[in-house]
C-alpha cells in the first residue's frame, strides 16, 4: 500500500509541474487535469477516504450551489469511474501473475538451502569441507562445490562467518527431482604434513593437501 500510494504521488508531483509550467496546449491540459483528478479519487478509493464529487472539468462541486440529484448523479459517475479502474488494475495484476505462473511451469527450477552448524570432527590441522549432491546411480556428481575453510582450532578459518555458514544449491530441475537416488556428500581434505605424527619440520611437508573423511546422506 505504501509502495502505490508513493508511486502515485511521485505522478502527482509530477503533473503539477507540468500544470504550473503554463507550456500545454488547452486540450492538453484538459486531458492532464482528467488524469490528476482520476488518480486523486482513485488514491482515495484505495484509503478508504471520502470521494470527491467533481464536474466534467475535474473542479470540485459545491453543495451549496447544486442540487442534490445533480450531486447523486455525480457521486455516481465518480464511483464507476474508481471501481472500473480497480478492476482493471486488479484483472492487471492477475495477468502478471498467471504470466509469471506459467513462465516458472514452462522453466522449472528447484534450491536445496544447506546451513552448516559445525564440523564434529578431530582433524588435528587446517582443513577444506567440501559439499555437493551426488548421483550414486550415474556415479557422477550434479552440483558444484560448497567450499568451507576450517581451522585446526575448530572454527570457520573466516571467523566472520561464523554461525552464518550457508549455501543454495540452484537449478534443480525436473530431470534431478526424477532421479531415483541423489546424495549430500561432504569430503574433508586435510591441510598440512604428510602424516600428523611427522614432527620432522626439516621435511617441509606442510601445505600438504590430503584426503581425511566423507560422508553423505542419501534421499
């Protein structure tokens, strides 16, 4: 409601500079006035305020100079007028959302949200969780992954991230929902020496990139 009625007197403000530029044609500014007034009483309409009754030429009616059937008559214009155009913006809308309805069954696509929690598990070193869906039909993976970068102290090597680990696995669509199995599989690749009971700094092995553990949840 905010948003409709801030749009409308965006328009508003807008006529009225071009009313008080004094550069229209009559017809011109007659039209416009038209246009001012409709969306005046349709923006009343919309806020459940009073509706002005107005003449052909858009200026308000005074009751004490006209008679109360020509005021009836009026109101009634003035209605019809409003609820056409709350008709046509309702039927408006209504074909924008079938056309969005049909546009998303044409094209269908589905998200999985994955928010990760914490990593139980003792790694002893810096390390890489890696996150996918997998096919074990097809023995192939269907996603990209979801990297996560975990410390050797058991936190998220980007702290500010912490408690805020979260990912969208996007475009799955109907060919994913008819596989008859997918997996979430998560890898963990240790980062560091060759082995972690290699004290031998002289070695240079750390840096080292080595598969730890995975682990997956079938559906």
């Amino acid at each position: 409601m905010f948003r409709n009625v801030r749009h409308m007197i965006y328009d508003l403000i807008e006529w009225r500079s071009q009313i008080l530029s004094g550069t229209l044609p009559q017809d011109e500014l007659k039209e416009l006035k038209k246009k001012v007034t409709a969306k005046i009483d349709y923006g009343n309409r919309i806020l459940d305020l009073d509706l002005v009754v107005r003449d052909e030429d858009g200026n308000i009616l005074d009751p004490e100079q006209t008679s109360t059937i020509s005021l009836f008559r009026a109101h009634e214009i003035a209605s019809k007028q409003v609820e056409e155009r709350l008709q046509e913006e309702k039927s408006q809308k209504q074909n924008i959302d079938i056309n969005r309805q049909a546009k998303f069954a044409a094209t269908p696509s589905f998200a999985l949200f994955v928010n990760l929690k914490n990593v139980v598990c003792k790694i002893g070193e810096d390390a890489e969780v890696l996150m996918s869906l997998y096919d074990p039909l097809e023995s192939k993976f269907i996603s990209e992954n979801y990297l996560v970068r975990w410390s050797s102290c058991g936190l998220p090597k980007d702290i500010d991230r912490l408690h805020n680990l979260r990912a969208v696995f996007t475009d799955l669509g109907s060919k994913d929902l008819k596989r008859e199995k997918i997996s979430f599989v998560c890898q963990i690749v240790r980062i560091g020496r060759m082995e972690l009971r290699d004290n031998n700094t002289r070695k240079l092995t750390s840096g080292l990139r080595r598969p730890f553990g995975v682990a997956g949840n079938c559906a």
